[in-house]
C-alpha cells in the first residue's frame, strides 16, 4: 500500500476541519492523503518537527502569526521541498499574491476554495 499524502492544514477557522475531511473523505478512507490540522502559525511550526509534512496549505490571515510569516519561517528552515506550501486567503489582491511568490509559496488559492483545482494540484503534486 503506498504511503498517504500528508497535509498540513493551517487555518484558525474551526469549520474548515471538517470541510477538508467532507470533501476528501474518500481519499482518506482509501489511506491515499491524511490530513492534519493547526490553528496557528506557531501550532504548525511545531507540528512541522515531528512530521512528514509533504504540503502545507495555510491561511494568510490568521491572529498571531500570519501565514506569510509562517511562510517565511518554513522557507528558511526548509528552503527545498518538501513540503510544498500553498497560501489560502479570500482576499486575491495583487499585494498578496506578491508577497507570496517572494516568500516561496508553491501556489496561491482563493477562498472559497475549489476543491477539485485543490484535488488537482494535489495530485499533480504528489506526481512530481
């Protein structure tokens, strides 16, 4: 059986536990993605040293830590992939999406998100 992909979800958003688990119930019944989950920046860090995190897919706008600092934390002690990092926000503005490519962010999605792009790229991802 092959090892699942192990995703970190970074968000501070209660329900969006379950809408990832709703959503990729059936890859996660097959043992093919295994998700976790961080409320923080600083919860992520610290979930990041004991796991073999392959992609990470955080909010920008999170109290505390913000997903860019994260971004920004996680490229400096991990310069090279893995883990793969994909931003979430609802806000698409120009600003953000710079700020993004300069922190080293694999990819950038909105909010609300598009479970079969995300589908998508996670197995495209999971390919190369």
């Amino acid at each position: 059986m092959p090892t699942p992909i192990n995703i970190l979800v970074v968000d501070d958003e209660l329900p969006i536990r379950a809408l990832f688990l709703q959503r990729f119930r059936h890859e996660i019944s097959r043992a093919e993605i295994q998700f976790t989950f961080a409320q923080s920046g600083e919860e992520a860090l610290d979930q990041l040293a004991d796991s073999e995190v392959i992609l990470i897919l955080s909010d920008i706008n999170m109290p505390g830590m913000s997903g860019l600092e994260l971004l920004r934390r996680i490229r400096t002690k991990y310069p090279h992939k893995p883990p793969a990092i994909f931003m979430l926000t609802a806000y698409s503005d120009a600003k953000n999406k710079e700020q993004v490519r300069l922190y080293g962010a694999d990819d950038f999605l909105t909010k609300p998100i598009d479970f079969n792009l995300l589908r998508q790229k996670i197995v495209e991802l999971h390919r190369s």
